[in-house]
C-alpha cells in the first residue's frame, strides 16, 4: 500500500467519523442528505459482497466493517433516531435517487471486466459511487447555508477521491500491466462532481466566511 492509498482511505475514515459526530453528539442531521446516504450503502453492500469469502488482510477486512456498519448506522439514525430524524430537512431532499441507481446498474450489466455477479456489482458499486454525492450537493445549494462539520464531511468525502487519483497514478507508474479504466473513469468523474464545492469551499477558508453555495 502506498502512502496516497493510505492518506485516501484514512480521509475517507475522517469523513464518516466527522458525519457521526455531527449526528450522535449534536443530535442533529441538518444539511444531511438522506438520500446520498443510502445510495452509500448500497455501494458499500454491493462492492464488499466477498466480505466473508475472500481474505485480503485485517486491515483491508476492517475498514470494509466499518464503512458497511457506518453507513447503515446513519441511515438508521436519520430515519429512526427520535431525536435526529426531526432535523432532517425532507423537504429540500428530494432528489429521485433512483434515478441515479437503476441507469448505473444498467451501464455495470455492459460495461464490466467479467459477466458475474461479483464483478457486475462492483462495477455497479464504482458507477453509482460516481454520482451518489449529487443529492448531497444539490441539498447544499437549495439550503445555502452550510454548518462547518457538514463542509468539513463533504470536504473530506471529496479529497478521498482525489487522492485514490493520486494512488492509481503512482501505481500505474511502478506496478507493471495496471489498467483498469472503469475505475479510473468513475473515479474522474466523481471527483470533477466536488469540483465546484472546492472552489467555494476553500474561498470560504481563505476569506474567513461562512460556506455558501450560489443556488
């Protein structure tokens, strides 16, 4: 493993612990997209499906326990929490994510490295974790107003895919034969999605103002 693999998965890790401490100390779920969230679950159940058949290293086991178990912890939280639920903001989350699931899992069933269910949900899992942020992003804009643990979690979701770029980079320079396009496509195209919450989120930091997205 190398350093930028590292340093993607652990922002990654510090993107969802940020997301639950929002929610279990705060209480609150504000500026949360529900709908991202479960599209992230059905990314992290579709891509882990060999969980308990192949073993990779307790390391690589563990963090596949704990983005499965974070994701459908806060998924839970924002629909049954009697205390968080009332925060979130249904009204402005309502992007049809469906959408978004049922064309990617099409694309996975023809574009894919091999015809197998293993393999087709992992390409669905790449293409729908492409797009899975734009409920979250098109929350943001309708609501405007962005509390610092949400732009620091959104922040950080997208600095973990800019620096797998980083890793696939240096891995295809030093490892002989690494191509895997469908990877590097989604992974392009997810992280230009982020693009534009860079922008505003780092003129917020450099001014000292409140985040904002134009609506």
């Amino acid at each position: 493993m190398n350093i930028f693999r590292l340093a993607g998965d652990m922002t990654h890790l510090a993107s969802v612990l940020v997301l639950l401490l929002k929610i279990h100390t705060i209480k609150s779920c504000a500026g949360i997209s529900l709908k991202t969230q479960e599209l992230y679950a059905i990314v992290f159940v579709t891509r882990y499906l060999d969980i308990f058949t192949s073993f990779v290293s307790l390391y690589n086991t563990f963090m596949k326990l704990i983005f499965l178990g974070s994701s459908f912890s806060i998924v839970w939280y924002m629909r049954r929490h009697k205390i968080v639920r009332r925060s979130y903001d249904k009204d402005h989350d309502t992007f049809r994510h469906y959408f978004l699931a049922l064309p990617c899992l099409l694309l996975a069933l023809l574009i894919h490295e091999k015809f197998t269910l293993k393999e087709v949900m992992w390409t669905f899992s790449l293409y729908l974790e492409a797009v899975a942020i734009l409920p979250q992003l098109i929350l943001l804009q309708r609501t405007r107003n962005i509390d610092n643990l949400t732009g620091q979690y959104v922040f950080l979701l997208g600095a973990y895919r800019a620096l797998y770029i980083l890793n696939w980079i240096y891995r295809y320079f030093t490892e002989p034969h690494y191509v895997h396009w469908i990877t590097w496509v989604s992974g392009l195209v997810q992280t230009l999605l982020y693009a534009d919450f860079f922008y505003y989120y780092f003129d917020s930091w450099k001014n000292s103002k409140k985040l904002q997205l134009p609506a």
